[in-house]
C-alpha cells in the first residue's frame, strides 16, 4: 500500500492538483471576507480597515527608525489617534451629514494613516501638505495630530489638494483651523507654493508620471529635515527613483489590514 501511495505521489497530475489545493488554503479566507464585505459595506475605493497588532508595531518601528525616536514613544503617539474617540465621532457624524454616505461605512479606521499623524506629531512639521484628499480622512487625521502639536507649542499648517470640488468634506470645525483644501490641479498648486515643506504625502493622481512630477514639483521646496511619504508605492517605483536620483534614503511600510479582504496598500519613505 505504501509503495502504491508513492507512486502516485509521483504521477505529474497527482502532483499539480495537490499543490493548487494547496496554494488555495491562502486565499479561501479572502473570498468569505469578500462575500460579507459585498453584504455589509458600502465602499467602493478607499476602503477602511484596521491593522492588525502586529503591523502596527511594525509601522511604528519604521517610523521610529527614519525619526530617530523612541519605539514606545512613537507607538505611544499611534495610539493616541487610534484612541481619539472624539476625533472618530467627529468623522463618524461628518460622515453621516455628508452627501457621499451612501457610499461611505460609519465606521473609523486610519489604516496606514497613523503612520502619518505619527509623523506629524515627531516631526513636528510648520508645512505638511497632501495632494489628493478624497473625502479627508487622512487631512482630519493630520490636523487632529498639528491640534495636538500645539497644543504643546509648535504650530503648523495643513494644505491638501484635489481637483475634485467636492472632496475634504470632513475637514470643517476646528480641524480647518490648521488646514484647507486646494482645489486644482495638484501639480498647479504645488507649483504656487513657496515655503518650504516638511511633510509631504502623494497620494492623488495614481498614474506613475503624474506621481514622479509631483515629487519633481517640490524638490527645491525640501530641506534636510524633509520627509516624503509616498501612499501609491505598492504600485510604483517612482519614489524609489526619486530617492536614487536625489541621494535620499528610502524605506517601504506593507498594511496587513485586519478581517479584510483588502490586500494592503504601503507607505514608500523618503528621508536624508
């Protein structure tokens, strides 16, 4: 019997059935998360989820590598937003008043975002400024983390772009007392800015060109101490390339998002 069971193991056929199986117990978990997404949520693009424990510790020591800043401390700083329960109503109730609700969860989730208030709140950046908005999740976020900024005395200044006119509806009440949209071709708006940036997070346009022009745009409106966070570098090398062209260091940040089918999207990192 034993001798039967290996000569079938040897057969090809035998062999390439017995690996796909295989190959689909990664993936069969996905497809229930699909179905009970396809029922529950009502997102079509810029889904929200949380990250699991484990990612989070990740993101936080990234963060704490390219600042040079205490693990615990920066951890400490991802949990603050991810325990704002004011700031999530807020989000929760702009939502709700919103004409896009209907395609919107009334849930609050940063993902990979709280990597970027985490940065706004080490850096303490006086620029940051974020080109393709959406519905503003993130501009929230970062204003939330400038609030807090100056709260312990260093001020700073929001701006997002979008060419969408309806986009940064959740950037109102005292969140846009730190921030405001541009609306506008981004790439047109970066090109009428003249103070210099300290934060500067792509995530508008996602056609490769159009990114790599963007970092391109505000080069000389860097200095030292810059940081660039690029939201589309699980799609493309274009920060990366930048990076190279331009002596900076480069480090890449993969989500693993919690009970969602959603395979992550990444934060790419430019630093000196």
């Amino acid at each position: 019997m034993r001798l039967f069971l290996r000569k079938i193991r040897r057969l090809w056929l035998f062999n390439f059935f017995s690996r796909v199986i295989y190959a689909t117990t990664y993936f069969n978990k996905k497809y229930l998360q699909i179905l009970k997404w396809g029922f529950k949520s009502k997102e079509y693009t810029n889904y929200t989820y949380e990250l699991t424990e484990g990612n989070i510790a990740n993101l936080a020591h990234i963060v704490s590598v390219v600042t040079n800043e205490d693990y615990k401390k920066t951890l400490g700083y991802i949990n603050e937003a991810r325990n704002d329960d004011k700031l999530k109503s807020y989000i929760i109730e702009q939502t709700q008043k919103s004409k896009m609700k209907k395609f919107a969860d009334l849930r609050c989730d940063f993902g990979r975002r709280l990597g970027w208030y985490a940065f706004v709140r080490i850096m303490k950046p006086k620029i940051v400024v974020e080109t393709g908005v959406d519905k503003g999740l993130g501009s929230v976020l970062l204003c939330s983390a400038l609030l807090k900024n100056k709260d312990d005395g260093f001020t700073g200044e929001y701006f997002g772009t979008d060419i969408n006119p309806d986009a940064g509806y959740l950037l109102a009440e005292e969140y846009s007392s730190v921030g405001k949209i541009l609306y506008g071709d981004s790439i047109k708006s970066l090109e009428k800015m003249n103070n210099a940036i300290d934060l500067f997070i792509n995530d508008s346009d996602h056609s490769a060109e159009y990114e790599y022009q963007e970092y391109k745009t505000i080069k000389n409106l860097l200095n030292d101490k810059s940081v660039i966070l690029g939201d589309n570098a699980h799609c493309t090398d274009m920060l990366s390339k930048f990076c190279t062209e331009n002596s900076l260091k480069y480090l890449f940040f993969q989500e693993i998002p919690k009970n969602h089918w959603y395979p992550g999207a990444g934060i790419g990192i430019a630093y000196k």
